[in-house]
C-alpha cells in the first residue's frame, strides 16, 4: 500500500501561478510512474499530466499545455506539478497518483493508477 499525500493548494489569482507536491511518507517513489488528475465540481475527474519513474517521459493534458509542468526529485521523493498562467477553470480539487507502469496508450486513464492521494483545492479567482 502507498500513502499519497498532496500539498500546495490553495487560493490563487488568474494568471497566477502554484506548485503542488506530492509525497509519499515512508515510502520511496522512485519505482512508480506518477500522474496528476483534476476533478471540478459536477465534472468528472480528468488527466492533468503524467511522468515516468525515470522522469524521461511527461504527458500533458492539451488544457494545460504549455502551463503546467511536472516533475521529480527523487532524492527528495516528491512529485510535483507546477502550474503556471493559471485559468478560473483550473479551479478543481488535484489529485496524485502512482502507477506501476503507464505508457503511451494508458497515462490519461485512471483505472492505470493503483493509488491515489486524498487532494488538494485549487481555487483560481477573477
């Protein structure tokens, strides 16, 4: 079993910018392959960006393209997310995800994720 824990949320302006972390206490990260997944209210929970254990590979939601970028620092066992430009319809609770193994056809989809932190708020303002 693999606890994840998010952080970083919170209220930010549009255009603003936010750094979520994910860890796992305990635990090392190094060997999953870790997504990002968002859900705003009445919405279904949707892919935000995905990366590989080795951090070669990144994939991106085509919403976020550009703004967000993820990450990992594995000496620090942490995943983050960077969000950058931010948008009102950013605003959804972000949730982190740990993954055996994703690949090209399976990142976007969160059946792929065995575990899952509880999530963070992110609210953007006008």
């Amino acid at each position: 079993q693999v606890q994840l824990v998010e952080s970083g949320g919170g209220l930010v302006q549009a255009g603003g910018s936010l750094r979520l972390s994910c860890a796992a206490p305990g635990r090392p990260l190094s060997m999953y392959d870790m997504g990002w997944f968002r859900q705003a209210p009445g919405n279904k929970r949707e892919f935000v960006a995905a990366i590989t254990w080795s951090g070669s590979l990144t994939y991106y939601a085509d919403s976020v393209k550009g703004r967000f970028a993820i990450s990992r620092v594995y000496g620090k066992n942490t995943v983050f997310l960077q969000m950058n430009s931010v948008k009102i319809e950013d605003t959804a609770v972000y949730y982190c995800a740990a993954a055996v193994s994703i690949h090209s056809g399976s990142y976007s989809t969160d059946s792929t994720y065995a575990y899952w932190g509880q999530g963070t708020q992110v609210t953007v303002s006008s």
